[in-house]
C-alpha cells in the first residue's frame, strides 16, 4: 500500500517513519512553515508531575514519554546518532514544603503504572541549586531520575533521515488535496500530482486550510509561543536537568552552555510570528525571578511557533468522517513533543488498517469537524 503523508513536524516524521519502517511506500509532503511548532519547541518530556487531570491526555503523555527510549534506539539502530534526546533528570521547584510533599506523592502514585519516571526525591535548596547553579537560592524541589529533554529539529530530521532509508521520499512544497465523490483522488504540489492509497494530515496548526476546500471545518487553532535561547559561556550545561518552577514557565539546558527559556501562550494571535517586546519581557521578568543567575547570559535568539490546540486541549486522532482514505491526527498543543513520536506510531497503525492502543472514541476527530462552511 502507498502513502502520503502532508506535514512533517514531530508527528508526520514519525508516522512516517513508522510506516516506512513496515515496508510500506510512503511520500511526505512539507512546505517548511517558518512557525512549524517542533521547530521552535522546548524539549521538555516529563509529564509526570502536572496537576492536569485529563485521563485521555495523560494517557497519551505517560505513553508518549515511555516510548522514546525504543524509538531512540530503533533510530540508532538506522545509523541516526543525533537525536537530541537524554534523560537529564526533571526537578520542580517551589518554596512550599507542602506543595513539595503532594509533588511527590502525587508522583510516587503515578510510578506505580510509570516506572519510567525514575527516582523520585525531594531535594534541598543547596541541592537544587547544586544542580542548576543560575537558580535563586530559595527554591527546594522534587526530583525525577526519568524526566528528559529532546532537540524537536534533531529528532524530526533524524527521523525523516531514517525513514528515507527506508524509502520514503520527500517532497517540499505546499500540498493541496483533490477530490471527487467522498473520496481524495490526489494531492497536488503545484502542478504535480501525487497518488496513493491513504492520505495522512499532519499539518499542525495549518490544517484547517488544507481541509477546508472539502467543505470541512476543523476545529484546530494556533497559539503562538514565543522561546528564549541564550548561552552561558565557558559552562557546560550539556546534564543540567530540566526546570519547572512555580509559575507556568520553564527552563532547559542543552550542550555548550546552551539554555532554552520559555515559552509564552498567546491565543487569539493568528500566525503573527513577530517576537515581541512584551512576550519577551514576560520570559525574561519571570525567568530571572527564578534563575538570577542568567543575567549575564549571552541572548542568542528568540523563536516564535504555533501550538496546534484541539477542543479541550486534546489531541485528535483518526479517519475523517466522509472520507474513506484520509487519516489525521492533531492538537497536540503544549505537550507534543512528548505525545507526537508514540502519537505517530499510532496513526501509522491506523492508516495501515491494523489495530491500535487506544480507544478512539476519546479522541474523536469527528468532535472538531463540521461541514458547509461558506
Ligand atoms: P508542526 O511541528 O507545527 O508541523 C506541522 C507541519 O505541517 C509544518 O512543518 C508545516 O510546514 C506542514 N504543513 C502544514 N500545512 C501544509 C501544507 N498544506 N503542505 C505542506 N506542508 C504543510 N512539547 C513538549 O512535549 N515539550 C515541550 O517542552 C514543548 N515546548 C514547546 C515550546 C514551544 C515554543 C512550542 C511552540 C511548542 C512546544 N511543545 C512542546 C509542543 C510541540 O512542539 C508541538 O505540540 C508539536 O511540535 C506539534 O507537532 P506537529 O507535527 O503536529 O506540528
């Protein structure tokens, strides 16, 4: 059977790939959007700790955040050696013994169907700032041995780079689908036509736009994130672990003194991808709150993405209604680089007419779909 997979972020790479890795001949179509939300992500993958209590989503996150270490290997396994991806450690912060006490209760219960998450251990303020020495001093935490962080663009080329080996092929350009009596005949690239048994749409934040010629309205909005790269010098940050302090923001560490410091939620913004003096300030005001010490740290770049978010903030994954051929998944919001590889084997699945993990009933595309827009 042959495939077409639209969008090559974090979730098309991998539905790719895990399609390709099964034999079968697959073609992944991308337009490279500057916004592409894996492109400017963070790279956090520890969903352990949060207080979200959606049973669907954190299926999806638990499973997600489980599934690297084999992807990882699979990978090496095809020769890519580059994927970003090392469990570093996660710890929380907050000033308030009592909250750490529930942080870690709430984790240690969580471990019992998630031994992924590691060790879990409360940790002083010299101990926290031990391990991220530009912390404030006033923080304690909950450590876990498990959490990790990811370079997106790595593991998305390593991913492609694999599933070309494979045998994909790929195409850059910008995709339209043609079709004819409840059934996509084609998608076109300028004047070129492809074809293929199933049809794929992994187009984050743009897909609304590719399905709205079929008289469908997805329901899948952008929320634009603005991040802040900045480098420390002649420091090696390279096992830092992840940050998660109190407020809704975070900080990672890569090597060479790297450090990632965001990101900003801004809804109703459309594809506005101008940094912003304002998004900026509120980064940097509650960054340095935390972490005084990188105000000597040497500002590289802001990058700005856009979130694809779902009703609820769900993601949605299946056929979509009226249509026999076409399969998607999306709104993976601000968990997808931890939901998008697993998410991605998924849909491989599906689109391959085998049988998969997870009840699709909870994550009914068909609920972000209506017909005859004008
Ligand atoms: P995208 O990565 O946006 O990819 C969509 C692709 O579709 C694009 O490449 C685009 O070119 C292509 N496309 C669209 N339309 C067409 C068309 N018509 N023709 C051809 N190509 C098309 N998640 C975590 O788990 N941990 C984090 O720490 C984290 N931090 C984040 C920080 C920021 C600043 C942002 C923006 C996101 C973060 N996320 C994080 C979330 C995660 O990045 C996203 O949920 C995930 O990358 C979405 O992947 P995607 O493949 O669905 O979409």
């Amino acid at each position: 059977k042959t495939y077409i997979v639209i969008g090559a972020g974090i979730l098309g790479a991998s539905t790719a790939y895990h399609l390709a890795k099964e034999g079968k001949r697959v073609t992944i179509i991308d337009r490279e959007e500057p916004g592409q939300a894996t492109n400017a992500a963070a790279g956090i993958i520890c969903p352990w700790l949060t207080q979200r209590r959606n049973k669907a989503w954190y299926f999806l996150a638990k499973n997600g955040a489980a599934f690297y270490p084999s992807l990882i290997n699979q990978l090496e396994e095809d020769g890519e050696m580059e994927t970003g991806y090392q469990r570093v450690g996660a710890i929380s912060l907050h000033h308030d013994q009592g909250k750490l006490m529930k942080m870690e209760e709430r984790a240690t219960k969580r471990r019992e169907e998630a031994p992924e998450i590691g060790e879990i251990r409360q940790l002083d303020h010299n101990e926290t700032n031990e391990l991220f020495p530009p912390l404030s001093e006033e923080y304690s935490s909950v450590h876990v041995s498990g959490g990790a962080r990811v370079n997106g663009q790595l593991l998305r080329d390593a991913l492609l780079n694999a599933s070309q080996k494979h045998g994909a092929s790929m195409i850059k350009g910008d995709a339209k689908l043609e079709y004819f009596n409840g059934k996509v005949t084609g998608v076109y690239v300028g004047n070129t036509k492809y074809e293929a048994d199933g049809i794929i749409i992994t187009a984050g934040a743009w897909a609304p736009e590719l399905l709205k010629p079929l008289g469908l309205k997805l329901s899948i909005s952008p929320q634009k994130a603005q991040i802040i790269h900045l480098k420390l010098e002649d420091t090696e940050t390279g096992s830092w672990p992840v940050v998660m302090p109190p407020n809704n923001q975070y900080i990672l560490a890569f090597d060479g003194g790297r450090v990632v410091i965001g990101a900003t939620h801004e809804d109703e913004k459309g594809f506005d991808r101008r940094p912003t003096f304002g998004g900026m300030h509120e980064i940097i005001d509650k960054g340095l709150t935390v972490a005084p010490g990188l105000s000597d740290a040497t500002y590289i770049e802001t990058k700005v993405g856009f979130r694809p978010v779902a009703p609820n903030f769900l993601p949605i994954i299946g056929s979509i209604p009226g249509f026999d051929n076409l399969f998607m998944a999306n709104g993976l919001g601000a968990s997808g680089l931890t939901v998008g590889p697993y998410l991605g084997s998924q849909l491989a699945k599906l689109a391959a007419g085998e049988d998969i993990e997870l009840d699709l009933d909870q994550y009914d595309v068909s609920g972000a779909i209506s017909d005859n827009i004008s």
